[in-house]
C-alpha cells in the first residue's frame, strides 16, 4: 500500500506504508544499495512524504538484498575533482527538496541541526534503521542519524573513511561519540574494522539484534506498537527535547520539560492518555 504520494518520482529507493509505518528501502540490491545522488534526493523525498502523511506514525528504513548500504558508490566518488569546486557534489545533489512538515510540537532544533542528514532529528516521528548486511561509510553515517537502530545477526558496520583516504564526514565525528563513547569512536574512525552484531549492540550501535529473516518484520511490529500504543504528540516533543538537551545545560532542559509539561497537559491526547487509562481501554491519540 503506497504512503502519501511523493511530489515526484523516486530513484534508487521505494517507499510504502504497512499499517501505520511507512517502510523506505534503498533499492540497489546488485550494488548493495551504495548510496547516489538521486537516492540521497529521493530519501527526502520520501521522508518528507512520510512526515506530512497523518496515517504515519514511524517511519523504518532498510534496504533491498544482501545489505544496508555499502557506502557512497564509487563510481561518483572517482567523478570527484576538488579542483573543480565539486567536493560537495553528492551533497549538493538534495538542493531543491524543501520540508514543509509540522514541527510545532517540543522545542525548535533547526539551528543546531545542518548539513546533509540534520533534516532526520526534525521528522517528527521516530525512524528507525533496520541494518541488513554490510552498513559502511556513507550508510553508516545515515543510520546513525537515524533515532534508532535494530541490526540482523550477520549485519556489520565499518567507518571505511581512514581506508579510502576520507575523514570523518556528515556530523559521525559528533554522533558516534555519544553513542560508543570517546576511546570507541576513535578506534572505529582510526581502524575502519568491522564491527559485527553483537559487538555493535555492546557498544551501542545497535539497539536490538534479530533474526535475519525477521529483521524487518521485527522493526515494523516496533514502530507499530508505538502507532497502537503512544501518543504521537508526545513521541515528537520528546524527540525534539533529546536533541535539544545536547546543546543545553541541565538547567535549561529542566526548563524546557516544564515549560513542554504544561503545554502537554492542554493537549487531546493528555486527555486521552488520562481517560483510556481510567477507562481501561486502547488508547485513541489523535497527536493533538
């Protein structure tokens, strides 16, 4: 069942909705998914559909095959002349694709967030990695973005920057600190080893570990019992009060939760929170 549809059409990935998640796969399969420009536009394309579809209430990406993502593809990496002044040319290659999605609810995180993969804190909703198979490079830094990640037992990860003559790129210098800790992220940056599924679970990469055979079934029941199960409204406030509280002192995200506490308990789906409770019922969150 197709997701609200995209204002144009989409390249390299495909998007659909089961139940209330919609399901992105990086579609490449006999390149292991290897990252291009028009899947980087068509990703945005895609997620800002998904934000903007109200029957959606998460959002899971995996990818089609063998694998998660090798990486940027070759190919336009060896297109690459800096003298050119196309250093930025994968990146570039988004300009255009706006976002026009509700981020009223839960502080404004906008002006801490940049660069090619800030636009995934501010999606509303949670979007989850689901990691088949190799997630190098470029893919690993786009899972990390991501708010969470479940990974299949014969997944693996690797920086590969240092092994290709790169640098930690696209924020992973900032974000896999504060996942694996300082010494961690060094040796990953450092070494480019791979990293299995269970180690990535022990230092935090991954959040669950499945079956492969299951693995997208398992990310999909996720996202959907917090569809059945949480108000929406909450999950965005509380998304957008994470990410703001790196750039905060204790203090002023004390303040933030108060000040987001009273402006929870105006809303619909406090009241329902409270009366499906009381009434011992299944919830019905409207997200307002």
């Amino acid at each position: 069942m197709a997701a609200a549809s995209p204002p144009e059409p989409l390249e390299d990935l495909t998007l659909e909705t089961r139940g209330s998640v919609a399901l992105i796969t990086l579609n490449r399969p006999d390149k292991l998914n290897a990252w291009t420009a028009a899947m980087e536009r068509s990703m945005r394309i895609a997620m800002a559909a998904a934000a903007n579809d109200p029957a959606v209430r998460a959002i899971v990406v995996t990818g089609a095959g063998r694998g998660f993502c090798a990486g940027a593809d070759m190919n336009l990496l060896q297109e690459i002349d800096p003298d050119a002044g196309e250093k930025r040319s994968l990146a570039s290659a988004s300009s255009g694709v706006t976002y026009d999605w509700d981020r009223s609810a839960g502080p404004d995180i906008s002006s801490h967030m940049g660069g090619r993969f800030g636009y995934v804190p501010q999606i509303p909703k949670p979007v989850i990695a689901a990691i088949n198979g190799p997630c190098a490079g470029l893919g690993m830094v786009f899972a990390l973005w991501c708010d969470m990640r479940i990974g299949a037992e014969d997944c693996f990860f690797t920086t590969a920057f240092s092994k290709r003559g790169l640098i930690a790129e696209h924020g992973i210098s900032w974000l896999l600190p504060e996942l694996t800790g300082h010494s961690v992220a060094m040796d990953l940056l450092f070494s480019a080893r791979r990293v299995e599924a269970d180690e990535a679970r022990s230092v935090g990469l991954l959040n669950a570990v499945a079956p492969s055979e299951g693995l997208v079934d398992q990310a999909l029941a996720y996202g959907q019992d917090l569809a059945d199960s949480v108000s929406p409204r909450s999950v965005a406030v509380m998304k957008a009060q994470v990410w703001k509280a790196r750039f905060q002192s204790l203090r002023e995200a004390i303040d933030t939760g108060d000040d987001e506490m009273n402006k929870s308990f105006a809303s619909a789906d406090f009241k329902e929170g409270v009366a499906h409770f009381v009434e011992k019922r299944a919830p019905n969150f409207t997200g307002k």
